[in-house]
C-alpha cells in the first residue's frame, strides 16, 4: 500500500496582512506522494481577523482540510494516509472527547475520517522540521494571509460560508483591552514610583504566584512591606495613629538616637534586631541587604517571613507569620 503525505502547517499567530498590519489566521495544507518532490494537491483556507478566531481553530480547521483532501483524492482507499501537525493540543483533542469550544470544527473532522476506508495517522512535527512541504506550507500560508481561500467547491461544506466568531477568541481580546487598560492606569498612578523601587514587573505576575503558596497573613504583611502601608510608626504617624514617628525598640536602648521607623529601618538598620539580622545575613549572603533581590525569590521571601517572626514586631497584628515546617516541605 503506498503513502501519501498530507502536512498541516497553521500561521495563525504569525500571518499578517502587511497592508493593513492586522494579524490574520490563515490555514494552508499541501499533500505529497511519497517520493515525489512537488506537492500533487493543496488547499488553503482564510479564517479572517485573529480577534475572531483563536489559532486553535486554524489547527482545527487544518485537521478539517487534510481530511478533505484525503476523501477527495482519488482512489483513497489504495493508500494510507500520514497527516503531520506541528500542534500538540490538536493532536491531543482528536484522541480525547470533550466540550470544549471548538467542537462545531472537530466533530465534521471526525465525520469525514469516521466515512474514510483509507488507514491514517497523525503525526505531530516541530514547527521548523524538514519534513517535505513544510517550506511550501509555510509560504503559501503566508499567502493566504492577504485574504485568499481556495474556491469554496473544494473546500468541505463547513467552510464555504463564514465561519462564526470565536467565543474564545472574544474573550482573549477583551482580556487584552483589560490589561492594557489596567496598564495606562497604572503608568499614570503616584504608586508606581515607589513600587518599582522594589519591582518593575508589571502585574507582578511572579510574585502574585509567590503569594499563592503563603497564608493570608503573610501575603497581606508582604504586599505592606511593597507599598510601605505598614504599621510602622513612619507610616502610623502620617495617619496620626500615633505620637511619634520613631522607631520604638530604638528608644529603649541606651545610646542609640532613635531613627524614623520605616520599611528599611526596621529590615536592616534596626540595632535591637541586630541578631535576627545577622541570620538574615548569613542565610541570604551579599544579597540579604536588597529588598528589592529579596522580593524576586520565594526562598529569600519565606526567609524574610523568618526574620520578621524572630523580631515578633508584627505579632500583635499579624501573628506569627514565620513559613511552618509544612509549607517548607510543600514547596
């Protein structure tokens, strides 16, 4: 039995319509015959705007045009059939059932193969493989991103009207509308000046999956220490809380002349945490004075959590925010 090649190749995240600058999702497929060097049949389809469709659906619409191609080749049934994607989720959706979006593109795909007499396999392909055609797919996709489909009476019924809008694809772009909203305001908040001081990964991504895996008490304790909206006396006399914006511990010990109780004072300056600040020094090394390297590494955070529950100093308010044995072992 001889073997026909069909590759798939979706541009969907890289297509673009370079009049108008607008990314296009676009699906191309190209069959060969084993051991020839020029594809014998090809298909190419135009989805539109990738704002109205996710590259999942150009995969699915991939699947949908190989199994076109393959019940549209002539005496199909000699043959059998190898289809090469370089999608995994599309792989995995035809061997798994499910309800997921989509499923109006899967189920005519499954229709076709279920009619089909010819054995086939999907083969899944790094997107830059030398599998034959691969080059040909990928330029003639590019192609097709300026809006041309091949005539609607060789394509499968689906896709010779529009295709509706992708629900998901409507949420990725309001998604995207939220966050760079979320951005411009951010850029023009007076927060931001001093939050970067410590991190300029705006949404701070990271560090909100460090929060995660901590108590409620730590996570609120660590985002005050962030903003400095702590109850530190610097900050409680600025919100008349208090009489005084020094540092208390200070105070109590002879010969010292008591400094503003703020976020580094009490960290790293502080001489009645001169103990706990030596561990600090000695655990995080060259970088235990860096509130700033500090904040970047969820070990030198729940090392940070340490020293604060050695000091005790936030124990009337917050607890023992101290990392338990338990949480040590989890992470």
């Amino acid at each position: 039995m001889r073997c026909l090649k069909i590759l798939a190749v979706s541009r969907g995240d890289a297509a673009c319509d370079w009049v108008s600058h607008v990314p296009r999702i676009v699906h191309h497929q190209v069959l060969y015959k084993k051991g020839e060097p020029h594809a014998s049949q090809s298909l190419s389809f135009h989805l539109g705007d990738i704002t109205r469709h996710t590259v999942k659906d150009a995969e699915t619409v991939g699947a949908l045009l190989a199994a076109w191609l393959i019940r549209t080749t002539p005496g199909s049934a000699r043959f059998s059939f190898s289809i090469f994607t370089d999608n995994q989720s599309l792989v995995r959706s035809l061997t798994k059932r499910s309800s997921g979006s989509g499923r109006y593109l899967i189920d005519p795909f499954r229709q076709i193969i279920d009619t089909l007499q010819a054995p086939f396999k999907v083969i899944w392909i790094s997107g830059h493989s030398e599998v034959q055609g691969n080059k040909e797919a990928d330029d003639l996709a590019k192609r097709a991103a300026q809006g041309h489909s091949s005539p609607p009476l060789d394509l499968p019924p689906l896709l010779r009207r529009p295709l509706p809008h992708s629900a998901d694809a409507e949420k990725q772009l309001y998604t995207q509308e939220i966050k760079t909203m979320w951005s411009e305001q951010w850029n023009d908040s007076p927060r931001r000046t001093r939050m970067e001081r410590i991190d300029k990964s705006f949404p701070f991504t990271h560090f909100r999956k460090i929060l995660h895996n901590l108590s409620r008490a730590q996570s609120s304790l660590l985002i005050q220490i962030r903003s400095g909206h702590i109850p530190l006396n610097a900050h409680l006399y600025r919100l008349t809380c208090v009489d005084t914006d020094k540092c208390q511990a200070c105070i109590t010990r002879p010969g010292i002349i008591p400094a503003k109780e703020t976020v580094p004072h009490f960290l790293f300056d502080c001489p009645a945490y001169q103990n706990e600040q030596h561990q600090l020094d000695t655990t995080l090394g060259r970088h235990s004075r860096s509130l700033k390297h500090i904040m970047s590494k969820e070990e030198s955070i729940r090392e940070l959590l340490r020293f604060i529950g050695r000091t005790e100093r936030f124990k009337e308010t917050h607890g023992d925010v101290t990392p338990s044995s338990i949480e040590n072992a989890d992470t």
